[in-house]
C-alpha cells in the first residue's frame, strides 16, 4: 500500500464539455430582446369629452393614409420633409415681441398662419384603421425627433449639452444623486419649453 | 549567457487545454448576463420597426408586454392571418387587454403598481387599427405609460 502516497490528480478535460452543455442549453433558452423603445403617455380617459378653444393655427394635422402616405396640413407631404415641417410649426413663434404669449426662445419665421408658440402648438396625430404600425413608428419617431432636435438646441443653448445627452446621463445608474437631481431639474425645464404635444384622433371601433 | 539558452529539445510541447474551461465558463457567464428566459413563447410574427429616437425602458420587473402580430405559420391554420394580439401565451381580443393588465398589475408589488409601463412589441406590419383598440382598452384601465418598443436603427427602413 505505499504506493497511495501521490494523489492521483482529477481529470479536468471533460470540465470543458460540462461548461459547453451548459453554454449552449443557455444560448437555447434565452434570447436577446430590445428593450428600448418610443415613450408615450396616453391621455386620461374622460367619459365627455372636453371642447377646447382651439385657434386652428395652432393645430398641426398630420393624416396617415392607408398607403403609408402622409397629408400634412392638406397636403402630400413625404416623410423625409416631415421633421423639418413639424420643426418650422412648432419653433413658429407667432405672436410678435410685446405681446402676451410672444416666445423669445423661438427661432422660427413668425408666421402668423403657424403656430403662436411651443406650448400651443398641437400636432394631431390621425392614422387610417389600415395603416401599418411600421409607417406610424416612422412618423412618430420623426415628431420625437423634431422636439429632440428642438430641445437639444434649447439646451445646449442653455446649459452646453444636449437634451438627450442630459436625459440619458439621468438614467444612468453611475450618476449621483446631486448630479440627479440637477439634471432633472433642467430637464424639466426644458421639457417645458418645448412640451411634447401630440394628440392622437380615436378611430372608430370595428363594426363586427 | 549559457543560462538563457539552455534547453533546446526537439518536439514541440503540447497547447495547454487546462484554461479551455475558463474560456467557456466565461462566454456563459456572459449569455447568462445580456439574455433574459424566454417567459412566453412566441406565437406571432414579431418583426419590430426601427427607430433612433428611443429610450430604454428602465426596469424589468416594471414592464407588462402585449406582443401583436401575424400569427405565426403553425398556428396560421387554426388562427388565420390577420394580425392577433397574443398575452402570455395565449391569442386574445382587443376587448381582454383591460383584464389581462388589471391581472398583471395585481400580481406585481403594491409599490410598483402605479409605476408599470406597457411594452407594445408590435408586428411592423400589423395595423393601426387594432393598435388603436388596444389604446382605447389601457386607457379603460388607467395604463397610460406606453412603450412602443423597437429596434435600434433608421425609421425610413419600416417605409418601403
């Protein structure tokens, strides 16, 4: 029995096979999923509805048709001019300097056929029953997109950054709570300035 | 300087397979940390579109999803091929999503029941109009966060 003095060592080979098996019941099971997306608040669900006084300057419709085409305002528009026509409508500023209402952050054209100012302007948002959900993530991304741009400027304008640099950097789980509560603040701020007004028409339910 | 050149044998020595295991050990721990369990399978087409302007959702346990979408070729038969919203794991009408959220929101903690947000994982090509309805039920239910969730990518690519 002297010969038991070494231990023998254990086979480490099949350690490998062991973490490939696992590895792949994993890549099996699981998957990768998205988890970003375009944040939407849906308004209040009232049973009346509420009538409000509304100047039809201030109102910016935008009709998606069946096809995926666009009628901005009465008229074809394509979805490569939408940003900017939406941009133009809502940076508008139409009431002019000494007047109540007048928006002195605006860089628009004061047209007093658009809108009076951001906090007015209105984009009503209507789509067919038929139109693809493709075509209306489009639209809506390019509406996002244009406050984004928008607000980015206000920002940077105000405090050097940028809107979505300061709302990301919010979200991060490394910031401080300082830092956070600073950011909110000139988020909320500028959110303000430019508020995110998009209604949306209710279509009529399916006649079964 | 004969101590730096001292042996010089013939055969090459064998490639070490002792840090294979490491090697595998951490791809896992990797796809063990950026997937999540499949909880439900999937049982509509779920091509989502593409957007740049997005945000992350923020927390996992927050988010109650409602996937719609052509019912996938297994179950087109039985199902036909208009667009149909599936939760949890079973096909449903617009008129059960109000139920399905209250049922969601109940089992989720009391302090996170009035921060959920819903994911809409939606079928590009699905319609409108049952996207609407679906709006219409979770305003029922006061679920007024909504997420549109997408890809990341050029939005003029949902548009052809």
């Amino acid at each position: 029995m002297g010969r038991r003095t070494k231990m023998p060592g254990v086979n480490a080979g099949s350690m490998a096979d062991i973490a490939f098996l696992l590895l792949i019941f994993f890549l099996v099971t699981t998957s990768i999923e998205t988890d970003a997306g375009l944040d939407r608040r849906l308004p209040r669900e009232n049973k009346d509805s509420v009538v409000v006084d509304y100047h039809k300057r201030n109102i910016l419709p935008i009709l998606i048709g069946k096809n995926g085409d666009l009628m901005v305002k009465e008229e074809l528009a394509s979805l490569g001019e939408l940003r900017a026509f939406v941009r133009a409508f809502i940076d508008n500023g139409g009431i002019l300097e000494g007047n109540q209402g007048h928006c002195g952050y605006c860089g628009g054209e004061a047209d007093p056929e658009s809108s009076d100012n951001p906090l007015k302007a209105v984009i009503a948002l209507n789509s067919h029953r038929e139109t693809k959900y493709g075509v209306y993530i489009a639209v809506q991304n390019e509406l996002v997109g244009a406050y984004n741009e928008l607000r980015d400027r206000e920002a940077q304008h105000l405090y050097q950054k940028n809107f979505t640099d300061m709302d990301r950097e919010y979200h991060r789980p490394e910031t401080t709570a300082e830092a956070k509560a600073d950011l909110r603040n000139k988020i909320k701020y500028i959110r303000g300035l430019y508020p995110l007004n998009i209604v949306e028409l209710p279509q009529q339910q399916k006649s079964e | 300087m004969s101590k730096f050149a001292k042996k010089k044998s013939g055969d090459l020595p064998a490639v070490s397979t002792a840090s294979l295991p490491d090697i595998v050990f951490m791809l896992l721990f990797f796809f063990m940390t950026v997937t999540v369990m499949k909880d439900s399978s999937l049982k509509v087409e779920n091509v989502l579109p593409n957007a740049n302007e997005i945000k992350k959702l923020e927390k996992k346990d927050r988010v109650i999803t409602i996937y719609v979408g052509a019912p996938t070729r297994e179950y087109a038969k039985v199902y036909g091929t208009e667009p149909k919203i599936q939760l949890n794991d079973k096909f449903a009408n617009a008129s059960d999503v109000g139920d399905y959220i209250l049922m969601e929101r109940a089992k989720k903690p009391q302090e996170l029941q009035n921060v959920l947000t819903t994911s809409l994982k939606v079928d590009k090509n699905a319609n409108m109009g049952l996207i609407s309805d679906i709006k219409q039920e979770l305003r029922k239910v006061n679920a007024l966060k909504v997420n549109y969730t997408t890809y990341e990518g050029d939005a003029f690519n949902n548009v052809d």
